[in-house]
C-alpha cells in the first residue's frame, strides 16, 4: 500500500476524489438483491426440510456443545 501512496501523495483533491470514486466503482458487488428479495426456497435451498420437537432441537444443542468441549479438552 505505501508503493501506491507515494504514487498518490502529489495528485490534487479532485484528482483523489476522482480514484477514490473509481475504486469503489470497482468494489461495487455483483448481486444488489437484498436478503428480503430472495425467496425462502432458494435462500435455504440446501437446508433440511424436517422439524424438530422443542426436546430433539435441545438434545442435537447439547450434543454438538458436548461435541465441542469434548474436542476443547482433547487438546
């Protein structure tokens, strides 16, 4: 980064506001859908159907925090 600085350093304020507006003309990202525009279906696409019981949700919880712990003591 301080290579392009010093390239930089000695343009004039409009010349900068100038690059700076092309970079971030370069950044702008591809897909501008907004989270509320993508259909459930295909934002959880690969996602599991099924559902749980209040009581299978909290023994799969448990059982990936054991998981967890178990794998931290190991080390």
């Amino acid at each position: 980064m301080s290579y392009y600085m010093e390239m930089v350093k000695d343009l004039d304020d409009s010349q900068k506001l100038e690059l700076v507006a092309m970079l971030v003309e370069s950044v702008k990202p591809l897909r501008t859908r907004t989270w509320a525009d993508i259909p459930e279906e295909e934002t959880f696409a690969d996602m599991d159907k099924e559902l749980y019981t209040a009581e299978e949700a909290y023994e799969l919880t448990m059982k990936d925090i054991k998981a967890i712990y178990d794998e931290h003591d190991a080390v």
